[in-house]
C-alpha cells in the first residue's frame, strides 16, 4: 500500500478522528463549567487541568458509538496518531508556567495550544480542514483573549466548543466522501 492509500485508510477507518475531537468538545464543556463557577483562580486552574484527563477515556466512548477505530494496527501510520498525541502533552509545561506566573491567563494557553496542536493531523489524515482550522482557531484565541478580563474568561472556552463541533461537522463530511470514493 503507498503513502496516500495508508493515509485514507487511517481517515475512513478512524473517521478523521471526530471522536477525539468530540471528547474535547465535552472536556471543554466542563472547562466552561469550571471557568463560570466560583472557585477562586487557582482551584479553577487545577480543575481544569485535572479534567483533560477525561480525554481518552471519553474518546473510546465516543469511538465506540461512531464505530470509529483509533488505531490501526496493521497501519504502518498507525503510531503516528499517538505521537501526535503525545505530543500536545510536550507542551503542557507552558500550561503549567502560565499556571504558577499567569493563572488568569491559563485557559488561554491550553486553547491555543489544544488548536495548534491539530495542524498536523491535516497531513496524517490527508485533509485540509485540519490545517486551515488549527490556524484559525489560534489565531482568533489569540485576538480574543488580547480584548478579555477575568470576568469574560469564559469566551475562550465558549470559542473552543463551537470551534471543535464545527472541526467535527467538517470532517465528519469529509470522511463521508473519503468512504464513498
């Protein structure tokens, strides 16, 4: 099998991966949650680190409803998509540094830091919509948030939603097309 044929393989197979990105539309969703309640900062700030650990777990959920594999063991490739993974998690000491020295600006880092970690996926999964939508969505976070104050926190989570639901719709109908042809 060439290169484009095990990157298609890995898109119809995988769905384009709409489920992780469904289980990120819930953390976030919870992020949301914390962002409005009325923790001081730091508990808000630990909160929501802590519950990014429901990712996977929620990701397997959402694979199983969509029938969607998140790997592919006779796919070369396959372990590519857990590097890509594994990789966001690399950046989380900028997450943790915005934390201890910027608490009041954390939410922003992991948003744009949950955005531009999806670039590569265009490449993995040989569609577009990932790369012009990373771009996107880390640029408009960082617009956003240049405007924010404490109070008004919660856009960034609000953008992170509506940002991911609608990476998922455009996907969702790109792998469609992928398993037609």
């Amino acid at each position: 099998m060439d290169l484009s044929m095990l990157k298609k393989e890995l898109s119809v197979k995988c769905k384009n991966g709409v489920a992780f990105l469904l289980s990120a539309s819930v953390v976030w969703g919870i992020m949301l949650l914390i962002v409005l309640s009325n923790f001081e900062i730091n508990t808000k700030n630990s909160l929501i680190l802590w519950s990014t650990a429901l990712l996977f777990p929620l990701a397997m959920v959402f694979s199983k409803i969509f029938k969607a594999q998140w790997k592919i063991d006779d796919n070369p490739l396959s372990i590519l998509g857990f590097y890509l993974n594994i990789a966001q998690l690399i950046y989380y000491p900028i997450v943790v540094w915005a934390l201890i020295k910027r608490p009041e600006e954390m939410i922003i880092f992991l948003g744009i830091i949950t955005s531009a970690h999806l670039f590569p996926y265009g490449w993995y999964y040989s569609t577009k919509i990932y790369m012009v939508m990373s771009v996107f969505m880390s640029v408009t976070i960082l617009f956003v948030a240049l405007r924010l104050t404490l109070k008004t926190l919660w856009i960034i989570p609000t953008l992170m939603i509506v940002f991911l639901i609608l990476l998922v719709i455009l996907l969702y109908k790109d792998y469609k097309r992928k398993e037609k042809s």
